[in-house]
C-alpha cells in the first residue's frame, strides 16, 4: 500500500493528533503540505471519476433517496468553495448561477460540472497556497480532505455498481525503462528541500537510483525512462530532475496527481 501513496506524505502523517501541536509550531510548511497532497490525491480522483463516467449516467443514482451524480457533482463545487474560503482571504466571485436550486445544478451538462468542479478545486490549490501559518486551520483542512475522501468513496461505489472500475483501481501508465550507468545517476544524488522541514535524500544502491523522505521509511527505487525523467513502479508517480546554465543539478520535480511540486537541491 506504501508504495501507492506519494513517495514525499508516504510518512509525512503517521504522527499522533496529540503530537500535531507541537509539530505545527515547529514546521507549519510540513503540515500545509501533507493536507495539500491528500487534497490532490482525492482531488484529482474524483475529477477523474467524473471525467470517465459516461454523461448519459449522470443522472444515475442506487436508490430514490440518494443523491444523482449530477448532483454529487455540484454539492462538491459549493462544498469546496464553503471550506476554502475560511482558509484565507481568497474569496470565490459567485454569479447569478451559483444561487440556482441544487437540484436545478445537478441537471447541468457533463462538461459544465466537471469545469465547474475542477475551478473549485483549483480556488482551495490558491487558498491552500495563502494560508497563514502562525494560525494554522487545522480544522478546515481536515473537513476538507475529508469530505474530498468521503465523496470519493462515494462515487467509486457508484461507478462500481454502473460495472465501471474506479481511478484508484486502475493499474499505473505504463513506462519503458532503460539502462542508464551509475555514472549517469550519480549527479543526482544528494538531498532535495520539498518544504522547509521535509527533505528527499538520493542515493545510489546496487547501480539504481533510490528516493526516501526524511520523514522515515525505507529507500523507493526511481526507474529511469529518460537521463533525467524517472518513476516510480506501482503509482503514478514520476521526477523529473533539474539543472542550470553549466549543466549542475540544481533541483527535481515530482508529478503525481496533477501537481507538480519543485524541490531545490540543498546538498
């Protein structure tokens, strides 16, 4: 199961509520940043699930008292700009249709939900991105990444009962490996600053290229499809290294469920 889960938070929440004070006064960076990564990976699933559910099963629901697609769809839109607006001075510039019944919402075309619902996530990666830390809002963070998992459960078992497999389950893209000499990897080894607090360490192990966070947990290998692009088996994970004018390694960016995260090379 670790290695499904973003190479950088695979260790960056198995700390205790009871410890997360102390750890907020110490690193609020780390803290913003596990919450952003859980926000993309449910983000980025539901987006997905929505995406492929056909727009004729839009109006699918199990039972007469649950809620349609359609509507799952659009209460997800208003939930998220409720949420995130708390989180900072960012505020959502509503129109005429924003105030429509939600059950008038729910009927709107496929594409105009799935638009509507990537803005809405898009304004809490912006809020998210302007939280002030010295008063960290723990709460509204965890509502949210909460009601993004709990709505992705949802709607995966929705599409299950439709005979459809949800993003989650479905298997990695797949990738081509090649051969690169130690002598091509050892430029990237070293450690990489995420966020202030949250390093990646590099290394070289039996002539391959291994990543772990200074989190904790053991080395995951990085398999290389270019001289500078590798991913990670298992997930969709993928690093993309950096470098300057002299060809220096200067950073690397790390893709996984539709953001790209810079981390500059420290030493």
């Amino acid at each position: 199961m670790r290695q499904r889960t973003l190479i950088a938070i695979a260790l960056v929440l198995p700390m205790s509520l009871a410890a997360q004070s102390s750890a907020i006064r110490q690193s609020p960076d780390r803290i913003i940043f596990a919450f952003e990564t859980f926000a993309d990976v449910f983000g980025s699933r539901l987006v997905a699930a929505f995406d492929s559910i056909p727009a004729t099963q839009y109006g699918y629901r199990p039972t007469a008292p649950q809620q349609t697609i359609g509507y799952i769809a659009q209460h997800l839109e208003d939930a998220n700009y409720s949420l995130c607006e708390s989180l900072s001075d960012l505020k959502h510039d509503r129109t005429s249709k924003d105030s429509l019944a939600d059950t008038v919402k729910a009927r709107w075309p496929k594409d105009t939900l799935v638009t509507r619902l990537k803005a809405s996530l898009d304004f809490c990666d912006n809020a998210m991105e302007r939280v002030e830390t010295p008063q960290l809002p723990a709460l509204t963070l965890l509502a949210l990444d909460t009601d993004l998992a709990e709505h992705y459960s949802q709607i995966s078992t929705y599409m299950r009962l439709l005979g459809m497999v949800p993003p989650s389950a479905l298997p990695p893209r797949q990738h081509t490996v090649i051969e690169l000499p130690v002598s091509a990897l050892s430029p990237y080894v070293g450690v990489y600053e995420l966020v202030p607090g949250m390093e990646l360490e590099l290394t070289i192990g039996d002539r391959a290229l291994f990543v772990r966070s200074t989190e904790g947990g053991g080395p995951v290998r990085l398999w290389p499809e270019s001289s500078s692009d590798f991913f990670v088996r298992a997930t969709d994970a993928r690093v993309t290294f950096t470098r300057d004018a002299s060809g220096a390694v200067t950073g690397l960016v790390l893709h996984q469920y539709g953001r790209d995260r810079s981390a500059r090379k420290i030493r």
